[in-house]
C-alpha cells in the first residue's frame, strides 16, 4: 500500500463544500427559529443617558428586547482565557451588553429579537440609545499619557499590564560596537474570515440542555467559558461549530454576542439566530497587532550579534479579549531574538485600553510582529556595518548542532536547520545575478528591491506546565479517539478544530497509514463538544502536531490490541505477529494472516477473545507535547517600485518553509499561500483606521482593502523537512508561518528599493500615495 | 407597516420555483431562506466580496446586489446547479483537484464567477484570470490554486467541449420577459 502521509490527497471534505452541501451557521434552520440583531454603541466613550425600547417592542414581529441592565445579575461578565502572570494584569468586567458606560464604537448596547431576518433589523433601528459623549482616545501611546481620558475608572493611565522578560547585563548595550534603534509600527489589521461570526442557541426548556452552534475555532473553550458565564453545567452545554467560513484567530475569542444568544433561547425558550453583518464585524470583532514596537539591536562590526531590547507598545482596544494578553507577551516577547543566536534580550510590553475594538490573536498572534522587529532590525543592522543582509543572517543563525537550542528568554527550539531552507531560497531567486541586476537597474535610476526573512516561529500549542506557567487558562493538550466499527470502517474524534485547513484528509492520512485501511474508510468528527472529550481547538498551529499525533497515539493503541486479538485467534504468540497493509500475519507463514476488518469484526462480536479481555476496537489518547514546534524558513519577495505612481510590483515571492514532516504538500502549500497572501496584505495594503474620535473610518469591503487575486505575483513555494522530535509524526506546523514571515519579507523589500534614499522605514501599509510622497519628496531634495 | 408582498417565480436549476416576498428582499436571501439554496453565501454587505455571485439569465450576478422582485421570471443558477459530488462539473472537479478552496465559503460564488469568465474567454492566460476575478474575494487561499484551477477547468472544458451554456443548468440566455 504506498503510504499516504506525504503524499497530495485530494481532500475528503470538498465534496460537499464543491456542490453547495456545506453547513454554515447561516445554513442551519431550526422550527420556530427567531433572529437576532445586535445596537451598537455608535459613541467611542459615553455613558449612556437613557435606552427607549418601547417602539422597537411594539413593532409587529418584535419578541423581546434586552438592555444592559435586563441582563443584570442573569449573565455574566465575559472573562478572559489568559491571566499573564507578573505584569500587573488589570482586567476589567466585559457585560455582554454595556450596562451604563459604552467604550468603543461597537460596544453592544442592546439584543433584539424578532421572527424574521428583516424585522429584526427594522426593529434595531427604532431602538432610541441617549449618549453622553465622553472625550475618547484611540491610540496606544496617548492613552497611556497623563491626562488621557480614562477607560476604566480604575485603571490608572490606562494601562492593562506591564510585562518584561530577561535582562541584559549592564555594559553590553553601552559598550557595543553598533547599536542600531528604529521604532516600528505594526498596524491595525482585520483577519476578515469571509463568514463573519455566527451563532444559534437552543434551549430545551424540558431537560435544560442548552445547544450552541457557533462559528468557533475552539468548541470547547467555548462551552468551558460560557458555561460559567451562562451558569449552565457543561454536561447540559453542547457547543458545535459548523462549517466555518475561515477564522484567522479572530474566532478564536469568547464574544458577547455568542452568550446573549445561549441566554435569550433560554429565556425565550425558542431557537435564536445570529449573523453578523459584514460592517458590524469590523467594529465588533476582535482585530488583529497594533504594535508600537521599539528595537535596539547592539553588536560587533565584524557583524556577530550580541544582545536585543524591545519594547512593545499594544493597543488591547477597550476590553481584554479571550487570548488579549498573551498576544504581545508571551507569544511575541519570549522570540525576540528570532532565528539568531543572540546571547541576551530584554523585552516589554505595555498592554493598553484604549476607546476601540479589542484585539486579540490574529494568524501568527505576536510571532509576526516578534519576526518584523527582528527581521527589520536585522537588515538595518547589515546596513550600517555594509555588509549583506544573507551574510549577516547566516553568520548568527543558530547552528544545525545547536538543536535543542535555548534562546535567550529559555524557550527551547526543538529541531532545525536554518541554512537548508536559505540556500534553496538563494538558489531558486540567483541570488547573486540578482543583486548584480539590481545594481544595474538602480544605475539606470529604478527602484528595485530585494526582500529577505528567516524566521522561526513558536507554535503547537502546547505543553500543559508551561502555558499554565504563563498564566493561560487552557490545558492545550489534545485528545483522540479511534473507535473501529464491526465492518472495519472506522470514526475518529479529535479535539481540534478545523475551518478550512483539510484536516479531515490529513489526519485520516495519518489514520489510513496507521490501520492499513483505505482513506475513504475513514470519517473524522470534530467541533463538537458533545462527541469530543475535552479538547483545546485550532489556533497557533497546533492541530497536526498536537491534535495530529493524538490521533497517531490513538491508532496506535488501536492496532496494539488488534494485534492481541489476532495473535489469539490464529494461535501464536504476539510476537509472531507483524502488521503490514492491515493484514496481522504470522511471520514465515504465508497466508496465515487476519485482515483488519477481520479483527474489527471479531474484536465487535467478542465472541472469542483473549481471556480477560474487554470488547469492541476502541481507543482514546491524550498527547500531552513536552514542548512546542518551532518551524522556520527563508522568504524572498523582489519588488519595483514605480516612481511616478508610488505602485509597488510585487514581481517576484519565493518561500521555503521547513515545517518538519510535511503530511500533505498540496494542503500544505495552500496554508502557506493564504498565510502569505494575509502577511503581504498587511505590509502593502490592509489597514484599519480609526479618526480621533474613534470612529472606524475603514469599516467596510469598500474602505478596507482585502487583497485580491490581481494583486499577486505567482508564488514559488517549496519546503524542505526537518521533524520535530517533540511528537511521533514529526510535524510542525504550517497555518502561520506565510503570515508571520511575509510581513517583515514584503517590507524589507520595498525599504531595500528605497535605501537609495537613505530610509530606514514606512510605516505599513505601502500604499501608493504613501510611497509616491516619499519618492517625490526624496526626489525633490535631491 | 405591513407591506405587499410580491410573487416571485423563477426557475431555478432547472427548477421553476416560486415564493411571496417582501419587495425589498434580497435575491440572495429569497435563494437560501425561500427555495432553500444555501450554497451561496453572503460574505459582506457592500458587494465587495462576490460569495453571493449567482448567474441570472447567464450573467454573473451578485445576488446581494439584486432584488428578489427583480429576477422575478428568470432563469438561476447557483452552485447547486452545476455537479453532484458523484459527477462533478468540470470547474468543481479543478477545484478538487487544484486545491482552489480551503474553508470553501467564497467558493460558490468564485466558481460561478470562473464559468462568467471563461464563456467570455475560454482560454485565458493567468493574469486575465487574476483580472477576471476581480469580483470575488477569497481569504484563505491566496488566489494561485484557484488561478490554477480555473485554468486546468478552461482547458478541460475545451477538451470535453462541454458547452456552458448549456451544461447542465448554466443559463441558456435571456428568454423570458
């Protein structure tokens, strides 16, 4: 049977998402089903005078109407899932609805519901909301200057926590060779799943069991958070994502909305449907970085690096989000020193309130932001001391035999080998006859650049010890159960929680090599907490590599004790026993063999097994990883800025990325794809933006850009393989690392194009009037 | 505030259907609440993203975009009327094949906007399909296997001669009204 981790399967799960069968949240009916709609705060900072809700209760087909103070008491604040330890954490209560205060434009002030779709939007809109403006403040670093309105009465200067990781012995910075400073600026970005959130409760007022379909990367945090929040035991809380329509971590969080919903079917005792509109999503959905981030990077002129400082500055918008603190701690302080060995790092962050939607995880979550500082320090640092931005990196990257290396925060990378990923990359670019093009091009006045990141990124999440040591409140452990059916077809559950990224087909690939049986006799369930044990959901690349070797262990067990059985039957000792392409064969006997429907049968009837023994062909795992993955890669992007539009041609992208065993190139390569479509899209176009007032002036399709297909050049993606040895199919993973290392790769680029002109840095994004002003302005002082 | 409601009857997939609505609903909402046709999607509310896009009549439309009342006695195809998974349409099995789609909630709608493209340009080369698909928004796959499926679906529709006008439900042109 040829082997099918490795190979490019055609996934199982596109038939139905080819022929319109999906099941979206929108897609799902239930009898009597109301529909809701959520008043939003149109005021950045107000206390709210006075909420008039009699006409909208009096419009035809309007069922209830509920306030901030209706809900008073009955749920809730919504917590956060993660309480950084050491920072001085000042969590603030979220209510579902805001009972007297609104602080940010999107801010829930009122739940309507009503029989249909379009009343229930008509009936928002008769909702009378009296604010009492306040002065706002929508920037990280203003918010926290004295003086600046206050969000939280209690919060002094408006700061959320205060975090800080390692130190550098006195002397380094001040006695080093080079000290290179730049402050960076990572924006504001939206992770747009083209589904926006979703969700629908129903409430059997007979058992008291609630259901929740909710479009969540994580069903069971979910139904472990709301449970406390809704104050319903979670053996009577079912929580299941459907289909989803991406999520990019900004589904990731526990809203609201998602418990206003469980709360009015319960009160209504009727199915209640939520979808958010495209608009709302912006304003209501949690939004991705908005990093002041502050780097010197000090070292020697002969280019040998010595130690980093960084100090980040994060916009957590009003409230603290379900991962809002761990984001711009933890995920993005404790890899400052990236790919390179730099014997010291100091890094801080400042979480800040301020009057606009809260951030939280968005694909990478803190690895981008901790990978542009890096990567974008790095080739300044190469500029000052003139030496090329590949020779510096090479000269500091952690040596193949460095593995398990420590960094200088005490993460421990698992496994790699940095240069085999940059040599494939210089060899696919030409390195050299590129910049001898460059040369000459720039001699004829254009503006080309040349691009580079070697990034390594922390993810897998995770073992139990450490995350619970830094305060998340998740056990990010992963379970499987392999259940084989009489006829030998087999059900696997598995606590992930996938929405697009095929795990259906890879994991079953695992299964499929595992069981020797065909691919299609495999079905998956997830994303239901009903069906799953307890399991932690998708996000920081953990599925394959924990969820992934959880169905490894788990099919292991399987075909331990399938081997035991055939052992039994065919009278030899288990030892004579091989399993190869689903047969147990007695070794040197041809043909005394049981197939492994065969013991899937006899393991089901239990009609003779061994003494002792319990019945039926089951088993559960769960893989608790010593340790994290820590995949790592070289992009090259080649761009031509024109200087009489400011539009930058993106002509050339090379990726190659070393996730460890790769299980399926094709899907692999599409996760790399998207992530560095979102990673360029955010150097060169993609941009939320706020005015003074906190009015998200980029709050539509129309004003935020999502790129586009015309926008890209076609990708040059390649791999190569280095396992991990952190579980037993040797993967990393791959859903983040387009993202986390196009951004830095895009704009060291374009800053390269533009170095002629002496300048270190742009803030992101690129677009072309922003870079157009620059050349001209450059242009002009020439 | 109770308004008249309109019959609106059309065929759609082959199917003539009917249903009363309001007239300011949606075509969008009329296809997945009244006939049932859930596999278009709406992924936002200013006609940006082209999750909706169906054909009427055998023109690219989003469906966001048109009032139900106004496609009233048309002809409709949605991604239900192209294949079934047992025989997929050409554009469908690229798809597959191609690995066009990962969460696959804009894919309806990008699919449709595909066969629109090549019954003006069967044969397009990359950057007329980059271009061409100007309409639609994908986020998860950074577009180059849906370039490529819908390349490998144009060449394979070229061998097959299969007709999209006439392929199964794919409009066959204005001819009522």
């Amino acid at each position: 049977m040829t082997k099918m981790v490795g190979s490019s399967v055609k996934r199982k799960e596109d038939a139905r998402l080819l022929t319109g069968n999906g099941n979206f949240a929108d897609d799902i009916t239930l009898p009597g089903m109301l529909h809701a709609s959520v008043v939003r705060s149109s005021s950045a900072h107000a206390k709210i005078k006075s909420i008039k809700v009699e006409e909208a209760l009096n419009h035809p087909g309007v069922v209830a109407v509920y306030t901030g103070k209706d809900l008073e008491g009955k749920i809730g604040p919504i917590p956060t899932s993660w309480y950084v330890p050491g920072c001085n954490l000042k969590e603030p209560p979220q209510y579902p609805l805001a009972i007297d205060h609104v602080r940010y434009v999107g801010d829930g002030v009122a739940l309507v519901i009503a029989e249909d779709r379009y009343t229930v939007k008509d009936a928002a809109e008769l909702i009378e909301v009296e604010y009492e403006d306040l002065p706002a403040v929508v920037n990280q670093k203003e918010a926290m200057e004295e003086g600046a309105p206050l969000l939280h009465e209690d919060i002094e200067n408006n700061i959320a926590l205060n975090w800080k990781a390692g130190e550098i012995p006195e002397g380094i910075m001040e006695n080093a060779e080079v000290v290179v400073k730049e402050s960076f600026y990572v924006q504001r970005v939206f992770p747009s799943p083209l589904e926006t959130r979703a969700a629908i409760g129903q409430y059997n007022p007979g058992s008291g069991e609630l259901t929740l379909w909710c479009s969540s990367q994580n069903p069971h945090i979910h139904r472990m958070v709301l449970s406390e929040v809704l104050g319903i035991s979670e053996a009577k809380f079912q929580v299941i994502a459907p289909d989803m329509g991406g999520g990019f971590g900004g589904k990731i969080g526990v809203y609201p909305d998602e418990a206003l919903i469980g709360y009015a079917a319960r009160d209504l005792e009727r199915p209640v449907k939520w979808i958010e509109e495209r608009s709302e999503h912006y304003v209501a959905a949690n939004a991705g970085r908005d990093e002041y981030i502050d780097v010197e990077l000090a070292g020697k002129k002969d280019g040998t690096l010595e130690a980093i400082r960084v100090k980040n500055t994060a916009n957590l918008g009003a409230y603290l989000s379900t991962m809002g603190a761990g984001v711009s701690t933890i995920d993005f302080g404790m890899m400052v020193t990236g790919s390179y060995d730099i014997p010291y790092a100091e890094s801080e962050t400042f979480g800040v309130y301020t009057n606009t939607t809260p951030t939280d995880a968005y694909r990478g979550a803190g690895k981008p932001e901790s990978t542009y500082q890096i990567e974008r320090i790095i080739d300044l640092f190469a500029r000052e001391i003139k030496m090329d931005p590949v020779e510096l990196r090479r000269k500091n990257f952690i040596k193949k035999e460095a593995f398990p290396y420590q960094n200088a925060h005490g993460l421990v990378y698992d496994s790699g080998d940095y240069e085999k990923p940059l040599n494939k990359a210089l060899e696919a670019i030409n390195y050299e006859e590129l910049r001898r093009e460059q040369e000459k091009k720039r001699k004829e006045g254009k503006l080309i650049g040349i691009g580079f990141s070697t990034y390594v990124e922390m993810c897998g999440f995770g073992p139990s010890e450490v995350v619970g040591a830094v305060g998340f409140q998740g056990g990010t452990w992963e379970n499987s159960t392999v259940r084989v059916h009489p006829s030998g077809k087999v059900t696997v559950f598995c606590g992930t929680s996938p929405h697009g990224q095929g795990h259906d087909t890879t994991f079953s690939q695992v299964v499929a090599d595992k069981l020797g049986i065909p691919i299609e006799d495999i079905e998956f369930v997830f994303s239901d907490t009903k069906s799953v044990s307890m399991g932690w959901g998708t996000y920081g690349s953990r599925s394959t590599a924990v969820g992934g070797a959880a169905v490894s262990f788990a099919s292991d067990r399987v075909v331990e004790k399938a081997k035991k059985i055939a052992a039994h039957e065919l009278e030899v000792s288990e030892n004579d026993i091989e399993f190869e392409n689903g047969k147990f064969q007695v070794k040197g006997v041809p043909g005394k063999e049981r197939t492994f429907q065969d013991i899937a049968h006899s393991a089901n009837m239990a009609w003779n097994l061994p003494e002792g023994m319990e019945p039926s062909l089951e088993a559960q795992y769960f893989f608790k990883p010593e340790n994290f993955v820590f995949p790592f890669g070289t992009h090259v992007a080649v761009v031509e800025i024109d200087k009489d539009t400011g539009e930058i041609d993106l002509q050339r992208y090379v990726s190659v990325d070393d996730v460890g065993t790769v299980i399926n190139p094709l899907t692999a390569e599409g996760q790399v794809h998207g992530g560095i479509a979102q990673g360029v899209g955010q150097a060169l176009w993609e941009g939320a933006v706020y005015n003074k007032n906190g009015q998200l002036v980029s709050g539509t399709l129309m004003d935020y850009t999502l790129p586009k297909a015309r926008f890209f050049p076609h990708i040059e993606s390649d791999f190569t393989e280095t396992p991990s040895p952190v579980n037993p199919l040797g993967a990393k993973g791959v859903g983040e690392v387009g993202t986390t290392a196009s951004i830095a790769c895009a704009m060291n680029a374009v800053v390269d194009a533009l170095s002629v002109y002496g300048i270190t840095d742009l803030e992101m994004p690129l677009t072309p009037e922003k870079i157009w002003k620059t050349v001209q302005e450059k242009e002009g002082n020439q | 505030m109770t308004v008249e409601k309109k019959r609106v009857s059309v065929t759609a997939n082959g199917q003539a259907c009917s249903a009363e609505v309001e007239p300011r609903k949606l075509l969008v909402h009329y296809l997945r609440d009244d006939l049932g046709l859930t596999g278009t999607h709406v992924g936002c509310d200013t006609s940006q993203c082209g999750a909706c896009s169906v054909m009427v009549d055998g023109d690219v439309v989003k469906s966001c975009t048109m009032l139900a009342v106004q496609a009233d006695h048309s002809e409709i195809t949605t991604v239900e009327g192209l294949g079934t998974a047992a025989e997929l349409h050409p554009m469908q099995q690229s798809f597959w094949e191609e690995h066009g789609l990962q969460c696959g909630y804009c894919t309806p709608g990008v699919m449709i906007a595909a066969i629109g493209l090549l019954k003006e340009n069967p044969n397009p080369t990359e950057e007329e399909i980059r271009e061409g698909l100007e309409g639609v928004i994908c986020r998860c796959t950074g577009y180059q296997f849906i370039v490529s499926a819908v390349q490998k679906a144009a060449t394979r529709i070229q061998e097959t001669g299969v007709n999209l006008n006439s392929q199964r439900l794919v409009g066959e042109g204005t001819q009522n009204d």
